[in-house]
C-alpha cells in the first residue's frame, strides 16, 4: 500500500515538473497561431513525464531502498566518535557554505544555483574532515567542563562480531566457554541457522532429534543466563545453496570471526581469508601437557586396531594407545608414554606397559 502512494506521487510529481516545462516553452515561443496548439504544448509535457515517473517509480523505490539499507549499515559500524565529528563538520561546513551563498547569490543567471553548489561541497567536506578530526573537535567540549574529573580515555576496540555454526551450538560446550569470559563480543546466530536446527529438532531420527533439541536448549541458556550479547540476524544469500558458504560469506560482510568444531568449514573458511574460532583447538590447547617417559594410571577400555593394541582414554577423551595392551582388557595398569601425536583430530597419546618395562630390565640384568 505504501508502494503504490510513493508510486502516485512520484507520479504526481513528475506530471507538475511536465507542466512546468510546458508553461516554460509556450512562454518561450514568440508567435502563438492557435490557443488549442498553446494547451496542447501546456498539457502534453506534464502528460507523458507523468507516465514516465509511473513506469519508472518501481526501479527508484527500489533503488532508494537499497541506498537507505547501505546508508544504515554503514552507519551502525561506524563508531559513535566517527558519527559525532561528522555531524559538527557537516554543520560548520553548511554554516560556511550559507556565508558564501549569499554573497554569490545576487549574481545574474547563475547565481541562484551557486548556494546549492557550494553548500553540497563544503558539507561533504566538512562531514569528511569533522570524522578524520573527531579528537580534536570533541575536546574542545572538554574545555567547558571546569571542575569535572577527567574520566579515562576508552580504546576505539571494538569486538568482533562471532558467527555460530550449526555444530557449535549442538556441541554446547560453547556456552561454558562464554560464561567463562574467553569469548566477548556479539554472537551471530542467522536465522538459516536456526531453520536447520529447528528441522533437526523435528526429525524422525531420535538421535537427530535430541540432538536438535539440545541445540536450541543451549542457544536459549546463552540468550538468558549469561551475560553476552546475542545477535539473530535476517541476513541470507538467496544465490548461495550450502549453510557452510552462506556463514562464511555472513562473516565476511560483517567482518567477524566464524565459531565452528567442523573441520571442512574451517578449511573453507581459512582459504577465504575468513579467522575462525575452533572449539576443538581450543580443547586440545588447554589439555595438560603429557611428555614422552611419564607415567600414568589408566583403565584398558577395548582392543586396539592393530594387532595386540589396547586403548584407553583420559578424563578429557584423550586416546591412549598402548602397547600390547590387548591381554589387560577391563584392567587398570600403569603405563609409560612413548611419545605423543598431535593431529587436526585431536591428540592421540602411545604408551606400554610398565610391568613389561621392568620385566625388559629385569631379563636385561640376569643377561649381564
């Protein structure tokens, strides 16, 4: 319904700056013949620009739309300072601007069109030098403040925007993360994301399912619980098929990081110059540090893959590999670390038996 009011007084527009035109010729012409040609000159002007303000007004009003959202985007990235100083030099430009209009103004012909040249280059000016110079013009304010305490300086730092990926939140340990204070910063969830989660959460699949399910649960304690913004955006790529490209290219217009534990997104990410924060790095930094010779306590879980191997784990899902571990299967032992593997996966820790190591000594000693 808008629209089509916008669409009518373009139109309506249009039409008077036609009859304008119009009044203008026949007021031109030196010799008139006949009335009915003078009305003709008068209305078809104004008759055929207001069919072309009608067919064009569609491609304007989206145009104009399109600037707006521009305009408004890049206005909320802007920082409050940059805002502050481009208003007060757009202002004293225009105020300059005035100054010298109206001395240029009684020019003839071209004199009434000076002002609105002038106050177009000196506001944009002005507006260009005022966010260049926001320091210098917003303490000059300082200087009216007699008696205030000075109040610390605060950093231009901003915190990057954080895009969550589908398996992130189903991980759910980014929540602990947050609340643990090493995140900071708006978390990005788009609304494609959600449509996936939601149709998880709506499989027939029970795993699926609780899965789905999980993820919602853990976006609506991030939202209620902890202390952390948190962004839903409209944002899509409509010529965009895959989630993975769609939160890449998300990141990039917004300039952020993507927050994933999916290796491949985290490949595509890095070759498109996009930073990722992966959850399973972060896991594997901050596990303890284990060195070839030390010695642990561990419980055989199952067999290995190769032949005699036993497999255990740590508290924090660490694999340990041991040596003819096979034969203690369900038994708590004592190893030895052999050396340690760090892959994209994880880490993966080799141990042996300690009970062998010293039977080796021992076997060694009799020999001597």
């Amino acid at each position: 319904m808008i629209r089509k009011l916008v669409r009518l007084g373009i139109m309506l527009i249009a039409g008077l700056a036609g009859l304008y035109l119009g009044h203008f010729i026949t007021n031109s012409l030196l010799v008139v013949s006949a009335s009915q040609f003078r009305i003709t000159l008068l209305v078809f002007p104004g008759i055929a620009a207001a069919l072309i303000g009608y067919t064009i007004a569609p491609r304007l009003i989206e145009w104009s739309l399109q600037m707006l959202t521009w305009i408004e985007g890049k206005l909320q990235r802007m920082p409050i300072q940059d805002l502050m100083g481009g208003a007060i030099g757009l202002i004293i430009g225009l105020i300059i601007a005035t100054l010298f209009g109206n001395s240029f103004s009684q020019i003839p012909i071209i004199g009434s069109y000076i002002p609105i040249i002038i106050s177009l280059a000196l506001g944009y000016l002005g507006m260009s030098v005022g966010a260049k110079k926001k320091d210098d013009l917003l303490s000059i304010f300082s200087l009216f403040k007699f008696g205030a305490k000075e109040k610390p300086v605060k950093s231009d730092f901003k915190p990057k925007h954080k895009v969550l990926d589908t398996s992130v939140i189903i991980d759910g340990r980014i929540a602990d993360i947050c609340k643990s204070g090493f995140i900071e910063g708006p978390l990005v969830i788009p609304n494609f994301i959600l449509e996936e989660l939601r149709h998880i959460a709506d499989s027939s699949d029970l795993l699926k399912r609780n899965r789905g399910r999980r993820g919602l649960d853990i976006l609506n304690k991030i939202r209620k619980e902890l202390d952390i913004p948190v962004i839903i955006t409209d944002k899509d790529f409509d010529d965009i098929a895959e989630v993975d490209s769609k939160l890449v290219k998300l990141a990039q217009v917004l300039e952020g990081y993507v927050v994933t534990n999916d290796y491949n997104l985290n490949k595509v990410a890095e070759l498109q110059g996009v930073k990722v924060l992966n959850i399973n790095e972060l896991a594997n930094a901050v596990k303890p540090v284990v060195l070839p010779g030390e010695e642990m306590v561990v419980q055989i879980i199952k067999e290995g893959k190769e032949s005699g191997q036993g497999v255990a784990y740590l508290d924090d899902g660490t694999m340990i590999v041991v040596e003819n571990g096979k034969k203690v299967v369900g038994e708590t032992v004592q190893v030895l670390v052999t050396s340690v593997l760090q892959t994209a996966a994880g880490r993966m820790i080799f141990a042996k038996l300690k009970a062998e190591d010293k039977r080796e000594m021992g076997g060694v000693s009799n020999l001597a």
